[in-house]
C-alpha cells in the first residue's frame, strides 16, 4: 500500500486550519478554503460512504493568493480535467498538479506538489498537449489520442515500442470516448506506450475500413520516423478486422492483436469466418494474437477458433489463439476485466518476450490475477486498516477476514472488512471498471444471517458472504426503481462475483 505522507504546511496564509488530528486523513492540507470544503464533502462528507478514493487536482495562484481545484471519484484525468476548467475561468496559468490520490494525500501543499513532479509528469504538459484527451472531433475524420490519460509515456528511446489501438463501430454513434481494452493499461505500466487512434463518429459510411487502413498505414510510418522500434497495430471488433487488414499489408509491424474483430456480412446479412482465416494466413507481422470470445452473439455466436486454429499453426510464425473455450464471453469479452485478469500477463509476456518459436504460445502458468489486479486497482490508503483472521468480525463471519479480490461482473474489485477510524463494522470495496475509471469506498456494513451487505453512493446494495473457506459470494444490486416504461428500459439485473483471498493466491 501506498505509505500515507505526513505534511505540517501551515494554512496561514489561505486562511484555513485543517484538523490537527492524526485521524484526519486531510490533516495538513494547505488549500484555499473553497477547495477544502469541495475535498471534505467529496471525500469525508459523503451521505453514505466514511471515505470515498477520490483524487484531487490543485493550481495556485501565489501572487492572487488564490487557487482551484477539481476533483473525481472515479478518475484522475477527470479530476485533472475539472481543475484546467476552473483555471482557466479564474485565470490562473499554473498547471493543476494532484495533492490527493486514492484518498491518500500524496503532496500537503501545491509548492510541495510541483517539487515532487517530475519534469516528465503528465499534468505539466496535458492542457497544451496535441495528443490530449477528451478532444472534441471538430471536423477531423481522425485524430491521435492517448490511450490512458493518467498515465506518462515512456517514449520512443525508453519504451518496449508503442501500440496503436482501433475501437469498434456502432452506426454512427460515439465510439472514440471508450477506451482501449483494459488488459493494455496494463502492458503500459510494464513499458509500452498505448495510442488511440480516433475516428469521428458522423463520417463512418460504406468506406470506412478502407479509409481506417489507410490512416493506420500512414500512422505505423510515422511512428516508426519518431523512433519506435516495435509498433503493435490493435483494435476490437471493427478495429480487430482493420489491424489484421493492416497485417497483411505492412511488412513493418511487430504484432498484430485482433479482439472479437470484425466479420463479412454474406447474403441474408449471416457472417462468414473467411475473410478473417485468409488475413490470418497472409499476416506479416512477426506475432499475431487473436481473441474470438465465446457467445459472441452479435456475430451469431460462431466457433471462429475451428478454423482459424490451424491457419496460424501452418504459417510457421508465433502467435497466440484465445478462442471460444478459453473462457471469455460476449463480443466484448477481451476488453474487460476478466480478460485483464486471465490473459493480461500472458499477452504482455507474449510481446516482450525477446524470442518466441514459431507457433501456439502458451500462457505462463501460476496465481498471477493478484498481480495484475494490484498493479489496476486503486490503492487503499494508510487509514484504512485491513481486519485479518477474526478481529472485530461475529463468530460466524470469522472467514471474512483478510485481503479479497476477483471480478463483479467484468469489473475487477477488491474487498475487505476495515477499521476506518469509524464507528461499527465497515467494508471497503475498490474497483477498476476500464482502463480510465477506477474508484471505490468505504462503507458502514450491516451483518446478519452470516452475510454482510452496505449500500453504495449510487444506491446500489453490495452483499458479501461466505462460499466456502477459500472464496467468498459478493452481489451487486442496482437501486430499486419504479415499474414505469421509461425506467424498466434502463433496468439493471443484479451482477453476482466470486472473491478470492489474496494471501491464498501468493
């Protein structure tokens, strides 16, 4: 866990005193008095949780004696995102830097944040940055974005190499705003740079493939003349079926990754597996993975593994085949956490391995799901103190204890029974639902029938109880709404998760 910083910065001089308590976890925070109050309410205040792992952004004014600040409970570049909005407003030129992460403050003052930043930290360079997020398309028909806002870029010099991604199609509604799959935070974090290579959403039409490959083409030149010596072409569903295009065109990739892509349509709008087993046989790229989930529904659930299997076997090159059996599901299937969970460190393995033999590459073996999770999920902070064994927990519920992990839904979340300086049980629940959207809480806990329950900020009721020894059965219900037509088009079923104990799993 991320070590809490102690800070004694004196508030004098924006007319504020925060508590001096060692159980004030905003203790020593010198900000204005107005984002101050925005942090307590956010993070402290919240109607139902005793602590939410919010961030916070800051920009200080020094001459003014002013500053602003943003803050989010799910994400750091919405955070950041909010305070470049309010300084610009009140006209304040320095940059927003964040004082609080996951609830944890990471610099007491904004003189202390700005001589713990890097010369390389993102927020230095976002707001005037051509690759910033949350670009509007204006009347672009693609654009370059980064794949994980929150996140520096090694560079060309320092980097494994970069990896371009592609999104999907949906007529003409907005897909540039989702991002990459979630398994590439990962592989960021461990030395490649991700991309996202946006497309305007009004001017998809019958050309479009055609269009995407090409920009794509235009795009591996480029990044190949800024120095990148690996370029991975990537991409779901529609994005899939452009990167295997592109594969066998450009004799000047390292690998492609194609997730559920994209399949023909033939006479009586059926789908046809072979056009993809053809890009497969005349790939260029030195490696190629590919992922065909299971019930696949929006493509008549095919088995697209059948015959794809032996096509990559003969063309005597690595790759890595996630078909219908290996445990994924949807036409999503590889994008989310599960995929994250099961398959991130294989596919990250697959691409940095220095040498591969020609063929099937097989996934590492062994508990790495808990390195992976670690490495997405929010940190808890210093103050959350997690219950072991039977500490503070009924007879019956003794087995709760410890550290948990696993998924709800394709959301990975971590769970424990805590001692957050409240008053009664209290639970935390931390989640990582993309690769941009990570949040969670604390929680006060109801115990009864041998099972624990809390409701969520969104109303939503989070049940946990015991499966056997080793794994736990955790509920997620969304808010009871009334039985109108508008409301049950937005009805949401309960989601059911499984949880591991992470000691079990080292």
């Amino acid at each position: 866990m991320r070590a809490r910083i102690a800070v004694t910065v004196g508030l004098v001089a924006l007319g504020i005193t925060a508590a001096a308590e060692a159980s004030d976890p905003l203790a020593g925070l010198s900000v204005t008095k107005s984002c101050h109050e925005l942090v307590q309410k956010r993070m402290l205040g919240d109607a139902v949780a005793r602590l939410v792992l919010g961030q916070f952004h800051y920009a200080h004014d020094p001459a003014a004696a002013r500053g602003v600040c943003g803050w989010s409970g799910s994400s750091a570049f919405a955070s950041y995102a909010a305070c470049v909005q309010e300084a610009k407003k009140a006209g304040i030129a320095a940059p927003c830097l964040p004082l609080i992460v996951d609830a944890t403050v990471v610099a007491g003052s904004y003189a202390e944040a700005r001589r713990r930043a890097g010369a390389d930290a993102w927020e230095l360079t976002m707001a005037a940055d051509p690759l910033r997020c949350g670009q509007e398309a204006g009347s672009r028909f693609y654009w370059l974005e980064y794949g994980f806002c929150d996140m520096k870029l090694f560079g060309p010099e320092q980097a494994r190499g970069v990896i371009l991604w592609n999104h999907g199609i949906a007529g003409t509604q907005v897909q540039h705003a989702a991002p990459p799959a979630l398994a590439l935070r990962l592989l960021q974090a461990r030395g490649w740079d991700v991309l996202k290579l946006n497309r305007h959403n009004l001017s998809e039409g019958a050309d479009s493939y055609r269009r995407a490959e090409e920009r794509v083409l235009e795009e591996i030149k480029t990044q190949r003349a800024r120095g990148y010596r690996k370029i991975v072409i990537a991409g779901q569903s529609f994005g899939g079926r452009v990167a295997l295009a592109v594969g066998t065109t450009s004799s000047d990739l390292f690998a492609t990754i194609a997730m559920a892509p994209g399949m023909e349509t033939t006479i009586g709008n059926s789908r046809t597996q072979g056009p993809t087993d053809e890009r497969l046989r005349l790939a260029r790229s030195e490696r190629v993975a590919v992922v065909f989930p299971g019930r696949d529904e929006l493509f008549g659930n095919p088995d697209r593994g059948k015959t794809a299997g032996p096509i990559l076997a003969s063309t005597g090159r690595p790759y890595l085949m996630l078909d219908e059996r290996a445990g994924l599901s949807g036409h999503g299937g590889a994008t989310g956490g599960n995929f994250a969970l099961r398959y991130g460190h294989c596919l990250q393995e697959f691409l940095s391995a220095p040498v591969l033999q020609a063929g099937p590459f097989a996934c590492p073996s062994g508990g790495d799901g808990w390195t992976v999770a670690r490495e997405l999920l929010p940190t808890l902070p210093s103050q959350v103190r997690v219950l072991a064994g039977a500490e503070g927990l009924p007879p019956d519920l003794a087995s709760v204890g410890g550290l948990w992990y696993g998924l709800l839904g394709e959301s990975i979340v971590l769970w424990a029974m805590v001692d957050a300086g409240g008053v009664g049980p209290s639970m935390v629940l931390a989640w990582v639902a993309s690769g941009s959207n990570r949040g969670g809480g604390v929680y006060p806990a109801t115990v009864e029938a041998r099972q624990l329950s809390a409701v969520l900020q969104n109303k939503a009721t989070l049940v946990v109880k015991p499966r056997d020894g080793r794994r736990l059965e955790i509920t997620w219900t969304p808010p009871a709404v009334e039985s109108n037509f508008s409301q049950l088009a937005r009805r949401v079923e309960p989601l059911v998760g499984e949880l591991i104990r992470v000691d079990a799993t080292n």
